[in-house]
C-alpha cells in the first residue's frame, strides 16, 4: 500500500520509524509527506532529531532539486501546500494519514478530511486521522476484535475516513 502523510511532526516521525525499521510494515511505503508550511530541509532536522524524542535512528538525505527527501533509503516526494484540496498527491497514493492535526472535524468545511479527495490527479481510496475525528467520523480503538471486524467492512468500501481515537483511549486497550 502506498501511503501519503498530511503533516510533519512527531507522529508522521513515528509512523516513519515504523515503516522503516520494523519488518511488520514491509508492504507500506511512504511515498509523499506533505509539511504545509515547513521546508525540506527543516523536515529533515526534525526526522532525525527531536526534542521530545531524541535521535530517530533514521538516515536521512535530501534532493532538493527534485524535492524529495530520503529516509533510509527510501525515496519520498515533498510538498508544502496548506490547503489539503490544493496537495498534489501523487496518482500511486492509496491512502493518505491526516496528521496535521487540523483536518478531522467533518461538520466544518474548513477542517473536513474529505477535502484531500477534492485534490487534483488523486485516485486516494481513505483517510485515516491520527486523532479523534468529530463529525461524523467513525473512531476505533484499534485493538478490539469488534473494531477491526467493523474497520475490515469500512476499507472495503472506499472512499473511507476514520479516525484514531485518542491516546489517552488506546492506552486503556490493554486494561
């Protein structure tokens, strides 16, 4: 699965390390990370080093002419649009992670996630939200056989948009 991330901070760092390190995700491939306002070359401090989080691990390298940055090896497309309707995803991405933390309120245009389907040569089939969606936006708690049976029915039939529940929720899972 192809995936584009809406968003720069730590969970699109978070997601990153994942898909690079861990031989659980080997079929998604991060193809474009769009960062709104932030520079590539900011983008690429940040992936390896934060302040909350210390080194990533990651290696890092950019490409500037072609804005694209590398990320242990991988190449990843670069764009810098605010507005999510004006983000040219590239045609291959399937699924794109709403990580900005500003798209996730269906009843307000203004920060609806379906505005990524309005972007120009999309063929995106979802959008999943790393935070609690409002609206009329589905959450789940990842982790119940309940939510996986009932996410299994949503993805199979696209265009979908979900949300991530909360933190504070996904940590009680285990309880």
């Amino acid at each position: 699965m192809k995936i584009g991330i809406n968003g720069t901070g730590l969970i699109t760092r978070s997601i990153l390390k994942l898909v690079c390190k861990n031989e659980e995700f080997k079929n998604l491939e991060i193809v474009q990370i769009n960062g709104r306002t932030m520079t590539i070359d900011l983008l690429k401090d940040r992936l390896i080093f934060s302040s909350a989080q210390g080194h990533s691990g990651l290696q890092v390298e950019l490409d500037p002419e072609n804005s694209v940055i590398v990320v242990d090896g991988r190449r990843i497309k670069y764009t810098a649009q605010s507005n999510p309707e004006e983000i040219p995803w590239l045609p291959e991405v399937d699924l794109v992670i709403e990580a900005s933390g500003n798209f996730r309120d269906s009843s307000k245009e203004s920060k609806d996630p379906r505005r990524h389907f309005q972007a120009p040569n999309n063929r995106i089939k979802g959008i999943i939200i790393s935070a609690p969606g409002k609206g009329d936006i589905k959450d789940f708690m990842w982790s119940t056989a309940d939510s996986k049976d009932e996410l299994r029915k949503i993805i199979k039939t696209p265009p979908f948009v979900i949300g991530g529940a909360s933190c504070t929720t996904t940590a009680a899972v285990p309880i």
